[in-house]
C-alpha cells in the first residue's frame, strides 16, 4: 500500500500499490503523475516554495512557502490522492495530520 503522510510542513510518500506488476500498475502510475504534476508547476513558478526529494524509499515534498499559489497547488494534489484512494481504498492511504 502506499501511503502519503501529510504533515504541518512536509508529505511523505512510501510504500508500494500492489495493483499490478511492475510496469503495469495505474493506481503506482495514478500517484506518481500527480505527485510530479504538482512537484513541477510549484518549481516552475517559485524554486524556493518547496524542497522535493526522491530516492528509493519515499518521495518527500518540504513546504518552504505559505503562499496562495503554493498553499493551492499542495490543496489540489492531496485531494486528487485522497479521490485515488476512494476508488483504490486497499492500494493507497493518505493521512491528514496537522
């Protein structure tokens, strides 16, 4: 299961879908698409609003601005996760804390 955890200044990403096998996984696809969607858009207007990391354990995306842009885009993303893990409740798990 992946799980995206949402802290007050960060979001962690870890864990595997298990929808499918490699190469083949849409939920796996779903995530990462909508994380570097996000990740991208927020680097192209303002390099200083987040901090993004990726390495073979998790995907982390620090939160370094609080502004409207930023604020919106970060917004936008996790409700896409959480619409995700509505249709695919065993493949993915987002988790809201404040």
């Amino acid at each position: 299961m992946i799980k995206v955890e949402k802290k007050y200044d960060y979001i962690k990403i870890y864990g595997h879908a298990d929808f499918d096998t490699l190469g083949k996984d849409i939920v796996c696809a779903s995530v990462s698409s909508i994380i570097y969607t996000t990740v991208n858009g927020l680097l192209n207007i303002n390099q200083k609003s987040i901090k993004f990391s990726d390495n073979d354990e998790y995907m982390k995306i620090e939160i370094l601005s609080n502004d409207d842009i930023t604020l919106k885009l970060i917004t936008n993303m996790l409700e896409m996760l959480k619409e995700l893990s509505r249709k695919y409740p065993k493949n993915i798990e987002v988790i809201n804390e404040k």
